[in-house]
C-alpha cells in the first residue's frame, strides 16, 4: 500500500473525477481522489515524452481543499501578467485552430 503523499501511486485513493487536456507536446492530467476520510484533492499532472529514451516523464502537483482559492487566484495572476504585459500580442488560441507550429521553449 503505497499510502504517503507526493508518492508515485495511492493505491487506497478512489478517484472521482479526471480530465485530460492535450496541449501540443504535452498532456495534462486533473485528477479529483477521495482520502479514506471522505475528503478530496486534486492532483496536476503534466506529462510529455522524454527527449534522450522516448519515456514519458511525468510532473505532479497535489493541491488541497484549503489551497484551492489561492492557488487559483495566484495561477490567474500569473496567466494574466504574461497575456497583458509579458506578450499582449500572442495569439493564445492559435494552437487550437492547429496553426501552432512553434515549439515550446524551455526554461
């Protein structure tokens, strides 16, 4: 039973609800799991396939009821910051009109 937060897996964590966004190169994961305790969060997952083996390399978040306000308030901020001051003039709905032949930058 792999039972510890920030784990790879939960095996006793039922989920409720998932939903998947391909987005280019990448997919995210939302995934909603109940705690044993009839409690909820929410685990981010960003996955794309690796460079160098061709596996696919996969990033977590794992955000909790109580942060759910200002993690978005703070992720808005962020996204509005980049679309307004950072790059106002970015087609940000290019790629779903399929039009987005750029690759994406790394950091």
């Amino acid at each position: 039973m792999d039972d510890f937060y920030g784990g790879e897996r939960h095996r006793d964590r039922e989920e409720v609800f998932s939903k998947r966004v391909r987005a280019g190169k990448r997919t995210y994961f939302f995934d909603v799991k109940s705690t044993r305790g009839n409690d909820y969060y929410l685990i981010l997952t960003e996955s794309k396939k690796g460079f160098d083996d061709g596996q696919y390399v996969k990033h977590k978040i794992f955000l909790y009821k109580e942060d759910f306000n200002k993690f978005l308030s703070g992720l808005q901020e962020a996204i509005d910051y980049v679309k307004t001051e950072l790059m106002p003039d970015y087609d940000y709905d290019r790629q779903e009109r399929g039009d987005d032949d750029t690759p994406p930058t790394s950091y």
